[in-house]
C-alpha cells in the first residue's frame, strides 16, 4: 500500500470515527432532552379560548420539535380533581398542567391576581405587565415557594357578570342569592350577601337545572352557549366586572423544568407566548356572532345598573384592602398592578378613540 493511500485510509477512518462520536453524542442529549409530559387540562379543550389553547400548544409544539417535545393533554378530572392540578404539578404526581390560578386561592391568597381580578386589567394590559412589567418575575417567586414554575398559556377578555334566573336591579336583590362564583369576585359577592360556591365547570348546568343554583359565571358568551346556561337562566348580565381577564398557565414541576435544557425551556415558554395570543384573538372574534344569536333565541341581554356597579366596586376595594393587609405576597403583586394601570392610564386615555364614536 502506498503512503498516500494509507494516509488516506487514515483520513476517512478517522472522519468515520468522528462523525460516529458526534452522532453518538446528539442522539444521547436528544435522548435526554426529549419531553413526554402527560398534563391535565382544568377546562373541557371544546372550550374556545379557555380549554383548547393547550391542544393547540401541544400540536404545534409537537411538530415544531419533530416530535421532541410532546403533550398528552387529559380532559379535567381525568388524573387529578379539577381544583388539586397545581397540588399535583407540586407533589410530581403530574409533570405539568393547564390550571386556572385562581382555584389556588385558598391556599395561595396572591394565585388569584393572575388569573382574574374584579375591575382590574384588560387583557393586552395584563400580557404587558406579564411580559414586560413585574408580572413573570412575581409570579415565579409566588410559586417557586411551592415547587411549581408558571408559564402564561392563554388569555381571554372579560366574562360576563353571569347568567340569572331572575334579573338583578339593585345590590339588594344579590342578598341570598345562590350563585356560582370564582376567584375574588365570589369574595365580593359573597361580602354583597350572596350564597357563593365555587363548583367545576362540568357540574353547573346541573346545579343551575335542579335549582341549587340560582345563577352562574363561567366565562364568555360563546363558551357559556356550549355550556347550555342559556336553556335554564334567560338572563345575561353586563360587563363582567369581576373578570375582566381570563389567564390561564401552564405548571410545571420546578425541579422537572430546571432539569431541561434552557433551549427545551425557550421552545415551551415561546409556544406558550403564542397560545396566549391565540387564544385572545379567537376569543374576540367569536363573541358578536354568538351575541346576535343568543338575542334571536330570546336571551336578554342586560346591563348592570351604575348603582350596583359602583357598590361592587366600593366591596372589592374592601376586599383588596384586608386581603393585602393579611398576605405579603398578596399586597406585593397587588401593588405592582396598581402601580403599572396607573402609569399604563395616560397611555390609553390619550391614545385610543372612545368607545362611543
């Protein structure tokens, strides 16, 4: 053999060696990197805006990564209770969830802030104090105390003041009212003398249908219509002052997310950044069809008095108070709030035409 050919031989075997080596070591790390999460959603994903933004996640995601992160998205209650998902994401019975914040309430005073707050922010509000405000940051540090990293995933607009059987003219009339409440807005109502449970969503037509209830909230017009309120209570109250944002997230075990790989953590929380998005354009484009007809179906479409409003208000200021004054997570992410909606005020005030024109 010549001294080129073996050179050459050398050459090749060596290459051959280095490209098997190189192989070698991205199938181990995309071995390891890969995402096989099972993640319970907290809303039915028929749910417009509200339950199927984490469907949505998890295809695109799926075919983005070619298959190297992976969702197996559960219907609510299939692992876990609806209300236990963040409980689970904490003990790693679950990796991750799709969870309301707000169910948290009860053991986390603060959860509530990010994920409703009566006469609070507009929804391209909130994303901006999420994204570019203390939003992330506060969030992060709330649940980091309990073992959970959150991830915005979806944001809708304002709900409806919620769907009664009878119509309500004045804060007297909510005195004994049974109703199903969420988050801090049922602490209001609650406050105003209202009987408030808080029950899953796949438990309130029953309850309104057999008279437990009296009236609901839930969510927008175009998920309530699925939800079949409209058959029982004719009713249709405006604006939705207690939820004026809906934002849901994506949890994750703290100790599974820190273990990623900080390209597998951009991909998520980018995929997440465009189901919220997503999920608010789709929720605004829905609602005016579903309005005109829920009106031909003889729903009646009412408007809270100013009275009752401003009464309401006055009950949520209280409440935010006292609630600051008893939690220092609470009062911190509270005041961040105010603080940017009073900065974020002379921007809106001046820049956008008034509704009326």
């Amino acid at each position: 053999m010549s001294r080129i050919q073996t050179l050459l031989k050398q050459t090749i075997s060596a290459t051959a060696v280095a490209s098997l080596l190189a192989t070698s070591i991205n199938t181990v790390y995309a071995a390891e990197d890969k995402v096989r999460w099972k993640v319970q959603a907290v809303f039915g994903t028929h749910l417009p805006g509200l339950g199927d933004p984490i469907k949505h996640v998890a295809k695109q995601i799926k075919e983005a990564t070619d298959g190297n992160i992976q969702f197996k998205v559960y219907e609510p209650g299939k692992l876990v209770p609806p209300f236990n998902i963040t409980e689970a994401v904490k003990n790693k019975q679950l990796k991750a969830g799709y969870a309301w914040l707000g169910y948290d309430q009860g053991r986390i005073p603060a959860s509530a802030l990010l994920s409703a707050v009566p006469f609070g922010m507009e929804p391209w509000e909130y994303t901006a104090w999420w994204y570019d405000g203390e939003g992330k940051q506060l969030a992060e540090a709330l649940y980091a105390k309990h073992n959970i990293h959150p991830i915005l995933c979806s944001i809708i607009g304002p709900e409806t003041a919620g769907w009664f059987k009878e119509e309500v003219n004045k804060m007297e009339d909510l005195q004994g009212l049974k109703i199903r409440f969420a988050g801090l807005g049922g602490k209001v109502l609650q406050r105003a003398g209202a009987s408030v449970t808080v029950i899953p969503s796949g438990e309130i037509f029953p309850a309104l249908e057999k008279g437990a209830i009296d009236a609901t909230e839930f969510s927008m017009p175009a998920i309530d219509r699925i939800m079949g309120f409209d058959k029982v209570a004719k009713n249709n109250y405006f604006p939705g002052w207690h939820q004026t944002f809906t934002a849901s997230h994506l949890v994750v075990n703290k100790e599974v997310w820190d273990d990623l790989a900080p390209s597998t953590q951009a991909t998520i929380d980018m995929a997440c950044t465009a189901g919220t998005l997503r999920a608010l354009s789709n929720g605004e484009a829905l609602q005016g069809k579903v309005l005109a007809e829920l009106k031909e179906k003889g729903i009646k479409t009412r408007a809270l008095k100013p009275d009752m409003l401003a009464g309401l208000k006055e009950i949520t200021d209280e409440v935010m108070l006292e609630l600051s004054d008893q939690d220092a997570d609470f009062k911190r992410i509270y005041d961040s709030q105010q603080a940017f909606r009073k900065e974020y005020k002379t921007w809106r005030n001046l820049a956008y035409l008034p509704t009326d024109l």
